[in-house]
C-alpha cells in the first residue's frame, strides 16, 4: 500500500517512521523539501522514492498519507491530500485556529475521505487503563520546566492533548468550563482547566515553570484511584499502592500509543473504513474557547 510521510522533523523520525518502517505491506515515500535530509533518511531506511515537491508525491499514486508538517502548513497540505483521495493522517493540532480545522473536518466529509489527528493519548495503555475505573475525580497535569509561551501556540501545540485526554476520559457530558491563569508580560506560566458534569470534575493543569517535564494522570471514585505517571507507571490505590511498569521489551512508541494510533488508521484505510475527525474538532473548539478565556484575562 503507497503511503506517503510528509515533513521528516523530529517528530517523524522519533515516533512515526520506526513505527512505519516495521510494518508490512507498505511502500513508504518520503516528503521535505530539505534535500539532504530526505536523502539521510531515505538511506537510513533504505526508502527509494523520495520527493521534495507534495503535488508530484500525490501524482505518485498515494493511498495514505501521514503529514508531520509544521502546522502552519496543514492547511494547504491536508487540503490538497483530501482533495486528490487520499486518506490523512496529520500531528494535532489541525490548525492554530479554529475556522482552519473546521474547514478540514468539512472537506474530509465531503470527499467521504479519513481524516484523523493524532490524540495518541486515546490509545496509550496506560490511559486506557484508567478509564477502566470510576472517574468521580479526573485530575491531569502536564508540566514543563522554563517555557512560558503565548496562549494559542501553548494550548493548541502542547495543552490540546490535556484537553483532548479529558474529553476522552470524562464520564458524562461537559456542563460547566472554566479557565484560570497566571500570565506575565504576555506569556502564559501556567493554565488550569475545569471541566465538569453531572457526578463528576475533570481538573487540566499545565504549569511551565514547574521545575519538572512531567505528566500524572489520576482518576479517582468508588473510594479507590488509579493513578499513571509519564504514560509508564501504573499505580491502584486501594489500601495498599500496586505499581505496575512498563516491561523492559515495550517500546516508547507502543507505551505511547504511537504504535496502536499508527496501525488503527492503516487498517481502517485497507478495509475502506471512512475515519471521522469531528470528534478530534469538539477538542479544537475547546482549545479555542480556552484561548479566548486567556486572551480575557490579560486585558
């Protein structure tokens, strides 16, 4: 199956190609516009079809196409994907604003093509395991050490998979949001995010000036909690904690769940099943709401 990977930045060559390159069945082509690292990697991977220019990577006959481009271009890239048939796969955010990713949500159902972005939070066992559990209590925080940034490229680049992972996890139906900040000289230092519903609250923390890169997902109810630690550690309070770790031969990719996101869209794609994004866009539209609530608050 021709599947094309577009934009071979960090992402690309940590997380997806070693993923990509083990499966079979595939005829991967590789897309940068830097020639030198197309031929780097194209090498090291011993991928023979390689392109610096997206339309004649389309006329190559693409069935799939994984975009890990800067997201400024998704637009035009993702555009011009759907239009041609092909069935995308593209890094969130969709868009730094929300009309953008609505527009690719539309047009994905117009061309009845997939459209899917990348939450692999969905798919990581660990999170998978908590929602197993009651979730009375959902708290998430994900913090970074010395990066205050501007409220659209923080949330729409980093805070969107604490917003999409709540989204998932939340029991019932979101009846009440609110957004509190600290925000100096423009700069966000940190974002927290209530989400809640009928039986329960969802809390999304992110500070970055943490002194500490970390992310600890606790649910809690029916008088127990389970509680994962970097997407790796796996600890049941009830009583006595039970500590569950990642097995020394699970790669990062598949603890992640990189690896399980990767093969679910490709499976979908061979079996003709039309993946949806509108889901991926009720997250977007909370992003925005949580830009604007942070744009309020600095005035």
């Amino acid at each position: 199956m021709p599947v094309g990977v577009i934009g071979l930045g960090d992402i690309a060559q940590k997380a997806y190609l070693p993923v990509l390159a083990a499966l079979p069945g595939l005829d991967l082509r590789l897309m940068t516009r830097d020639r030198a690292k197309l031929d780097r990697i194209g090498d090291s991977y011993r991928i023979t079809q390689r392109y610096g220019d997206l339309g004649e990577l389309i006329d190559s006959g693409l069935r799939a196409a994984f975009v890990h481009a800067t997201t400024d271009q998704h637009v035009p890239i993702v555009t011009a994907l759907l239009e041609a048939g092909v069935d995308v796969y593209v890094d969130k955010p969709l868009d730094y604003h929300l009309d953008g990713a609505r527009r690719l949500v539309d047009l994905a159902e117009r061309q009845n093509r997939s459209l899917m972005v990348g939450f692999n939070r969905r798919h990581a066992p660990g999170y998978l395991m908590a929602k197993e559990r009651p979730r009375d209590l959902i708290v998430l925080q994900k913090n970074r050490e010395g990066l205050p940034e501007a409220a659209r490229t923080l949330v729409y680049d980093d805070f969107i998979h604490v917003v999409d992972t709540l989204l998932f996890l939340a029991p019932g139906e979101i009846e009440h949001v609110d957004v509190r900040s600290r925000i100096r000289d423009g700069l966000v230092e940190h974002v927290v995010l209530t989400l809640a519903g009928d039986g329960f609250t969802a809390l999304g923390i992110m500070n970055r000036l943490s002194g500490s890169t970390e992310e600890i997902l606790e649910v809690s109810g029916g008088d127990s909690k389970r509680a994962v630690h970097n997407l790796a550690e796996v600890i049941d309070h009830r009583g006595q904690p039970t500590v569950r770790r990642r097995g020394d031969w699970v790669s990062v990719a598949r603890q992640r769940g990189i690896e399980q996101v990767v093969v679910g869209f490709l499976d979908a794609v061979r079996a003709g099943k039309v993946l949806s994004a509108r889901d991926a866009l009720r997250t977007h539209e909370l992003c925005e709401r949580i830009v604007s609530e942070l744009a309020a608050q600095t005035r």
